[in-house]
C-alpha cells in the first residue's frame, strides 16, 4: 500500500508491467493530478505486481446499473 487507509474503496487499473506502473505514479503528469484525488476522495493505491492470470478488471462492472 502507497496511498490511503487500508478501509477505503479499491479501484484497479491494469498495466502492462510493474515497472509502467512504477514509471506511471511517478510521473510529473501523474503528481500534478494526485491532489484532486486525494483532497476529495477517500480511497487506497497498491501497487501490486499480479493479480493473477484469471483476474479482469471489468469483472465488477458487469450488470452494474448506470448511476446518473
């Protein structure tokens, strides 16, 4: 875990490889948006480096109803 308590809500973003994750949140890009997410949510980042190869990332969303 590098960001957030442990009790907030867990989005996963997938990439090709540890180190474009890395690269990625280290990017100046990335750091100059961070605020926005953490001055108005509440929520955790984990870099991990797999999540197996039967996880899809989608799989939530499926049957979700539209919030509007």
């Amino acid at each position: 875990m590098i960001e957030g308590p442990a009790s907030a809500v867990a989005i996963v973003i997938e990439f090709p490889d540890y180190q474009a994750v890395q690269d990625w949140h280290q990017s100046p890009a990335y750091q100059a948006i961070l605020p926005l997410r953490t001055g108005n949510c509440s929520s955790i980042a984990v870099l991990a480096q797999d999540c197996g190869t039967d996880h899809i990332a989608t799989d939530v969303l499926q049957g979700a109803a539209p919030q509007g």
